[in-house]
C-alpha cells in the first residue's frame, strides 16, 4: 500500500529558479501542489532516470539539472520550451506511445502529464508494465485525475496491470477553480 507523503518546502535553490523561470511560481511552491510531489520522489532518485511526460515548458528540465537527475522530457511540439536541455537531461519531440514502444530504459519515477485522451494514458501505463520500465522500488505519478479519461486510465492501470495507487487532491490553479485539482500515484503492486 502507498502511504500519501508529506512534501517539504521547495528547497531555495530550487524556489529561486522557479522565480526566474517563466511560468506561475504562485501554483508551483504551495507545499499541496503537484510539483511539490513530483520534487518529493525525484529528491529520492539515487539510481536510475526521470521520465517526463507533457514537459511543455520544461521546469522538470530545470529542476533536473539542478538535482544532478538524468532524465528523458517527451512531448509532441516544444513551441513553449524555455529549458535548456544537456546531455543528461533530454527533451525529445516524440509521441509517448512511441518512445514506450521500443524504450528499454528503467526509470526510476515517470511523470504522466501529456495527452488527457484515455486511449493514450492507457496505452502509456500498458507500455510501462509490459516492457518493465518501473522496477519495484520505482512510481508513477499521473497528473490531471480531475479529467474522466485520464482517471478512467488510471483505475484501469490499478484494476489490469495490479498497481497499488492512491489519489490525492493537490493544490491547482487559481484560474480553474470550478474543479479540484488530483494526481495519483502508482507503484507496483507487491
């Protein structure tokens, strides 16, 4: 079973990026938000890579580097691209359905953020399990639960593909209040 973890504060060095980055720190910093997670696992990776799906502007690329993470960023255009990019911490123009297909890499956490069809998050998390791309140490996080698909892919993923999940109600943004804001996380089941 996944206990629900307790995020610290951003770190300073990383808050300070996030302030000359240009995107809405105001939803990054909050200790609920779904960046505080996603940095509570990746403070975690001794071993291993980051697999990023949907970078859209790349902070994930930023705080990677900062981190000393290597890591893979996937997403279809990167038209709103403000990361840097290195040897170690990739970001690839490449339809997920397809870089999963033939990847064999093993990550040691996945950022699940890109396409909100069900047909796609589905397919993502099939392709994860079938080729083992997450060893049991390893979790998933799938952003946007608020969206029936991207739910709908997320029990199924727990239902067929034996994940332990949980579903956690994360601080979202100010503009879309009419809906709560919840990302999952998934594990291997033991």
């Amino acid at each position: 079973m996944i206990e629900k973890p307790t995020p610290p504060p951003v770190p300073d060095f990383i808050a300070q990026m996030l302030r000359s980055f240009p995107t809405s720190e105001d939803e990054l910093l909050p200790q609920n938000s779904y960046f505080n997670y996603v940095l509570y696992y990746l403070q975690r990776i001794k071993r291993g890579k980051f697999l990023e799906i949907g970078y859209r502007k790349g902070v994930f690329v930023e705080v990677c580097k900062l981190l000393k993470v290597p890591s893979v960023h996937l997403d279809v255009t990167d038209k709103l691209l403000r990361a840097s990019p290195t040897e170690n911490n990739i970001c690839l123009l490449k339809d997920s359905l397809e870089y999963l297909k033939y990847n064999r890499d093993i990550f040691q956490l996945i950022f699940q953020d890109g396409s909100k069809s069900f047909h796609h998050r589905w397919g993502e998390c099939k392709l994860i399990r079938e080729n083992d791309l997450l060893d049991s140490e390893s979790y998933m996080i799938s952003d946007d639960l608020h969206y029936r698909d991207c739910r709908r892919a997320f029990d199924k993923a727990i239902s067929e593909l034996q994940y332990e999940g949980i579903v956690i109600e994360v601080r979202g943004s100010k503009k879309k209040k009419r809906h709560k804001h919840k990302i999952g996380i998934l594990k291997i089941g033991s």
